[in-house]
C-alpha cells in the first residue's frame, strides 16, 4: 500500500526478516528469559558503588558538608557539577522523544523508551545533590510555597534557584508520564505474553487494563503529540533556568548572556553521548542489535556533531569577547594567566580535547559508523562535560575579584564518594529496568515496520503488494479455534511435524524435510501430554537460543539428550546464531543430567 | 448494542484490515470496536470515528495553569509580603512580571500536560487494577480483531462474507447481558 511508502534511498531501521510476531517476541524476550551472568555482575557492580555512595550520603549529612572539600571561597564546587552534569544528560531522553517527535524522525522509534528512562534515571541522581546540600535533606520542603510557621514569608520567586525547583520538577514529572503512558501498549503485550500468573497481575496493573482499542489509539497518538509539543519548550527551559543560576550572578566568568543556549546545546550534546554509551552495550546485550542499528548510531552521531559543533561556537565566542571586552576579570577566567594556563590548566584542557577536538573525528563517515570509536568518543564526551560544569564552577570561583580571597578547590573522598554512588545507583535503575520493562517502545517500532523493516523494503522494492504480508503462522495456531463456527485455514500443501514453526529459519522444503527427520531420531513434543523444559539451564543457551529450539520443535532435555553429532551439524546449518558449542559443552550429556 | 450477538472478527495484516474495514462499512454492517497492537493510520477515519478533542482540553488546562500562576505570583510576590530584592522593591505585578515568566510558563506546562493525560485516562477508562478488555490475547502482539454486530442479520453470509474480506479467523459471542 501506498502509505507504507519510504524512498528506497532510506536504509532500512529494522534488520533482518521480522515481522510484526518477531517484534513482541525480541522485545519479550529479556523479560520473559532469565538474566545472564554478565547482568549479574554488572549489577552487583553498581549496587555496590550505590552503596558505598549512600554510606558517603549519610556521613555528610550525619557529620555537616564541611567533609566535603568547599571552601569560603569555593562554595559551589564537586556537587553543583554534579547536579549540572546529570541534569545535563536528562536532557537527550525527552529531546529523542518530543522533538524528533515533532519532526517525524522514524529512527527515533527504536529509542526513545531507554533514553526517556535515562532522563528520569538522571534527573532522580541529578536531585539528590542540590538537596544534600541543603544540609539539612529534611528541610527540602521550605523551597516549596506553602505558608510555613515563621510567619508568612514565603520563597523568593525572584531567584533563579526557586524557577530551577519549578521547572526540574515539571520536567521531571512531565517526563514520567510521557514515558510511561507509551509504555502502557507495551506493558499490555508482556502480559498478554507471559505465561507466569506472577507477571501477568503484575503487568496486568502497569498496563492499566491497556485493550488497544482504536479510539484509544487515536487518543494516545493525539496525547503524545500534544505532550511533545509541551515537552519540547520545556526541555529547553530545563537548562535555560539551569543556566540563570549562573548567567544573573556577578562572578566573572559567569555572568554571560551566551549561557542559556550554550547550557541547552551542551546538555543535548552530553545526552547523546550518554544515549550512545548505554544503547551500544544494550542492544547487544538483550540481542536488539536489529532494532538499534547502524543507521540509528550514525543519526545520533550526528546530532552529537552539530550540538558538539553549537557548543565549540559557544566556546570560541566565550574567549574572543573575554579578551575583546578588556575587562582583566573576564580576560583572566579564559585567557592569559586564566584558566587556560593557570593552576586548573588540566581541567581547562581536559575540556578542550574531549569536546572540542575528539568530536571532529565524527566528521568521517566511516569513523561515525565504527561502533568501537562512537563508543569511545561518547565515553570521551561524557568526561569532557562533566571538566565542563567543573570549569566553569570550580575554576570562576577560585579566583574572584580579591585576590586575598584566592584559593584551591580539591575534592576529599566523599565528594568522590556521592558521585560514585549516583552513578551506581544511575545503573542500579538502569539495569533493572532492561530486565523489567520493554525497553523498546515495540508497538511504535510495529507501525514503522511496513515503511522501514528490511525484509518489507525488499517486499515493495520487488513490486509486490504489502497487504497480507504480515501473517506469522507461529501466532495463527496460537488460540484454540472456536467451535461454534468452522474455521476456513489455510494450511501449507505439504505436512510437517505440527510442533515445527520454523518457517523464519529455514526456506527450503529440502531443510524441512530434515528437520523432520531430526525429529524423527531424537522423538517429538507433544503439547497435549508433556510440558517443555527449561532449556537454558543448559549452559551455552540463552533466551534467544532456547526460542529458536523451540521454532524447531526442540522442547525437551528428553530430545537434547538424543543429539550426536549429525544433529549438531544441522542445527548449525540452520542457526545463524548457534554458538558451533553445543559439542564441546556436550549438550546431551548435560540434558541427560538435568532429565534425572 | 441492542442485541447480544457480535462477530469477533480476526485479522492478521493491517493492510487487509484497512481494506476490510472499508468494504465492512460499504455493505453497512455496524463495526462495534477494532483494537489493534498499534495505532494503524487512518483506521479511525475509515471507522467513522470522531476527532477527539483531547488538545483543546490540553489548551484550556494550559490556560487555567497560566491563571494559577499569574494569581499565585500576584498573591505571594506583590499582595501578601512585597519585599525589595535587588534594588527591585515589589510594587506592581506588571513591572515584575518579568521575573516570573519562568514561573508562568512552568506551571502552564505542568497543569496542561498532567490534566491531559489524567482526562485521556479517565475518558479512556485506563487505571491501575483496571481489568484489560482485548477479548484475544494476540490482539497485543500482531492480530487485528474487529467486533461486528451482527444483530438482524444472518450469520452464515455475513462470516462468509467476512472471510473474503480475508479474516483469518471468526467467533460468534453471545453477550448475555445485553440479551
């Protein structure tokens, strides 16, 4: 059909041959499956950071922040980095969501969920540390407007700090409820998928009742475009306000008209960069390396190109108008015996080589599509951001305009100790969250699969018809068919064994045929009387792998322990994806023990 | 629905739905509700379906937000206790307007976005423990069901009828309470 057209000129967003089933399916999977040991260990990493970043937590506020390393002079220093750093990196999960939204990005389909998951991850991390700064954590509640016993003084409105509570928690709040009213479709399918009554009350009361109904849809796209709309001025005012409660000060250095849109570009660039660190590990992972693809890295390079281009621009503009001005004090903080060459020299230069310099490279196509080197650059960037934030607090303050007040800024080991811990506890939800929630927005990524999955490109390029392509026979024989009415099926000419699905896997007759023979030798699964094994106990199959057996009909450690080689041989043949192990590991023999 | 028996109709390519909902109506069989795994383009006009009125609820929200802000500014800032800051003594609300845009436009944000959302759940009968009411569990995975009311007609031509429209499967449900 026509309005699934998309220029062939446009790479395909989804690879291989998936159809609308493969989608449920490859999103479910990390879901419904057990968590592999590399998760583990990740994890424990993380709540171990966390953990030691709570202790930090609580020995300042038990003690006084007079354990960190501030100063009379540096009284902003490791923690409002900090919180400028993550606030920073929230800012590319509703930028991939709204404004890609707005301007009808497809690719934005594929990742937009984990990124919205980041936001709120950093936001939460990025909120901790104005509050512990307070001091007194359990006063926080005196920056709201409520008519307090001192009287009725009420907040300033008039500050800077004040719009920054308004607006983080806007966007903050604002972000939670975009995020998880596109989750609802996709909660839906999970337990409409699961088989374990637990998950299925369990995403059954996070979906809401979610039915799919059409007018439901027309009001869920409609609210999602609404909310983008919304969400795209207030992503921008996030960090315009962050930026006030530098740019209204009278710090030199500081005090600059060129912060608001230097902060949002700087945070869109840092987000970005944060995205990639996080979907790169992830999609291969949880196997989505179909989903987030190639094309989707390069997109995001790009972005990470042109922010990172904004904010180079910023920096230049920063420097000539410091010298230009002739003001010593603006001159100083970048130039002469300033930044550049004074005692933070390392900082200022950290700063230019990870955000101004290593970048550049993004400029060759072919070092843009390196997913080793956007890696690195994107580790490279988050550093750069975080000298950034640290250069511009740390280093304005340390030299203000007496020079009797002059002083150092070095961190103790609970400064280090809370960053620490926001970044485990970042991972903490980060990582529960990839095992818990559908991290691809699926049901986004099944409207997109007609104009842009690969096998459907390919389909319309051939000149055929789209409609009724979709049809998976895995889903067909899904339910039982009802009596009442008798059902006109379509089955194939020949007959195979009933419990083999494995048409995605195999094209041939011929393969078929030998399935069937396998099948043959090491005995076949009957629904109506046995129930399948857990077949990733067996070490060397995972959720994936344990699927594709079951396309073939392999249910059983009955029918594992039956294999020899021969059956090794045509498993390899027909999985692409078969580790070429099972031999080594001896599957039959470890089937064998895990029968008894 | 006057009557109690409705056909559940399966569909397993959106394409063929499109189509199909489209010959359905042009024989002025009554489609009853369609749900689908993901919002399929133009299905809710070749329904029949209404525009909804979501965004303008949205606008309204946006509005009484601002209110909120101008009234609480105005209460808080210049009413209740003026105070100088700055230099800038607190006399009028429109000469200090100025520093509470960021206020005005955050609070715009938040009660148009959250009451938004709040009305699309309430109207769309979604909350917490709400029970789902796909009457197949594939319809959240890749089939397309649509409900046809079959009262006053007869079910044998209108099924057969419905697979050359190219159903993949069909069910006849007696609701009993609407009997």
């Amino acid at each position: 059909m026509s309005s699934h057209y998309e220029a062939p000129i446009r790479e395909p967003l989804i690879l291989g041959e998936k159809s609308y089933h493969d989608i449920s399916v490859d999103v479910g999977a990390p879901i419904l499956g057990k968590a592999n040991k590399s998760w583990w260990i990740v994890f424990s990493i993380a709540l171990v950071a966390f953990l030691w970043g709570l202790g930090c937590i609580v020995y300042t506020v038990s003690t006084g922040i007079g354990v960190w390393g501030l100063n009379k002079t540096i009284g902003w220093a490791w923690d409002i980095t900090n919180f400028v750093w993550w606030v920073g990196i929230g800012h590319a999960g509703t930028l991939i969501s709204a404004v890609l939204l707005l301007f009808r990005q497809k690719w934005r389909m594929a990742i937009n969920r984990s990124a919205e998951a980041m936001t709120i991850f950093a936001v939460v991390q990025a909120g901790l540390f104005p509050i512990i700064h307070m001091g007194r954590p359990w006063l926080a509640y005196w920056v709201l407007p409520i008519p307090n016993q001192f009287g009725s003084l009420w907040v300033n409105f008039n500050s800077p700090l004040l719009w920054d509570v308004f607006a983080i928690s806007t966007y903050l709040s604002v972000s939670l409820v975009f995020w998880w009213t596109g989750l609802l479709p996709d909660f839906a399918m999970i337990r409409d998928r699961t088989k374990s009554p637990f998950q299925q009350k369990i995403y059954g009361i996070l979906s809401f009742g979610w039915s799919g109904r059409a007018k439901d849809w027309q009001r869920f796209e409609e609210v999602s475009l609404v909310l983008a709309g919304l969400a795209t001025p207030l992503v921008l005012s996030v960090h315009t306000i962050v930026s006030f409660d530098f740019a209204t000060s009278v710090v030199p250095g500081w005090h600059s008209t060129i912060f608001p849109p230097y902060f949002v570009a700087g945070a869109i660039f840092s987000g970005f960069a944060m995205v990639q660190t996080l979907l790169l590990v992830m999609r291969k992972v949880v196997s989505l390396e179909n989903y987030i693809t190639i094309v989707h890295i390069e997109f995001m390079n790009k972005v990470i190109l042109l922010t990172g281009g904004i904010v180079t621009v910023a920096y230049l503009t920063e420097y000539f108008i410091g010298w230009y001005s002739g003001v010593p004090y603006e001159n100083y903080t970048y130039l002469s015996f300033g930044a550049a060459t004074g005692p933070y020299w390392w900082a200022f230069w950290a700063l230019i080589i990870c955000n101004l310099i290593v970048p550049l490279t993004l400029w060759v196509k072919k070092w843009r599509r390196n997913i080793l080197w956007t890696f690195i650059v994107a580790l490279v960037i988050n550093i750069g951001m975080w000298f950034e934030r640290f250069d511009i607090i740390v280093i304005c303050l340390s030299k203000d305009r007496l020079a009797s007040s002059w002083s150092m800024f070095s961190p103790t080991f609970v400064d280090i100790g809370v960053f620490v811990g926001t970044i485990g506890f970042f991972f903490v939800l980060f990582l529960l969250y990839a095992r818990t929630f559908p991290v691809i927005a699926q049901a986004e990524v099944k409207s997109i699969l007609k104009s842009s999955g690969a096998r459907y490109k390919r389909i319309r390029e051939s000149g055929k018809d789209l409609a009724g392509t979709a049809t998976d026979k895995r889903t067909s024989t899904y339910a039982e068919r009802p009596a009442s009415l008798s059902v006109a099926s379509n089955a194939g000419a020949t007959h195979h064994q009933s419990t083999v699905n494995a048409d995605v896997l195999v094209d041939t007759e011929a393969k078929k045929a030998e399935i069937d023979m396998m099948l043959a030798r090491i005995g076949t699964y009957d629904p109506a009387t046995q129930t399948p094994d857990d077949l990733t106990k067996i070490s060397g199959v995972g959720p994936v792998l344990e699927q594709k057996l079951h396309q073939l009909g392999i249910y059983t450690y009955d029918q594992v322990s039956k294999m020899t080689k021969e059956e090794y041989d045509l498993l390899d043949e027909i999985i692409d994806a078969f580790p070429g192990r099972a031999e080594r590991d001896d599957w039959a023999g470890q089937a064998q023990k895990l029968k008894n | 629905m006057a009557s109690g028996n409705v056909l559940h109709v399966l569909y397993n390519d959106d394409d063929v739905l499109m189509k199909a909902v489209k010959e359905i109506r042009a024989k002025k069989y009554r489609i009853t509700e369609a749900y689908t795994p993901f919002p399929v383009h133009g299905l809710d006009k070749a329904m029949g379906l209404p525009h909804t009125r979501l965004a303008i609820c949205s606008f309204i929200y946006g509005l009484i937000g601002l209110s909120v802000a101008t009234l609480m500014m105005n209460f808080i800032m210049i009413e209740d206790w003026p105070r100088n800051i700055g230099g800038k003594p607190s006399f009028s609300y429109l000469q200090n307007m100025p520093a509470f845009v960021p206020i005005m436009f955050e609070l715009t944000v938040f009660f148009a976005a959250h009451l938004m959302v709040i009305t699309f759940y309430l109207r769309s009968k979604i909350w917490p423990f709400k029970k789902a009411e796909n009457p197949d569990p594939r319809t959240t995975d890749d089939h397309f069901l649509l409900e046809v009311d079959a009262a006053g007609h007869d079910i044998d031509s209108l099924s057969k009828f419905l697979y050359e429209t190219g159903a993949s499967e069909i069910s006849l449900i007696h609701n009993e309470e609407h009997a």
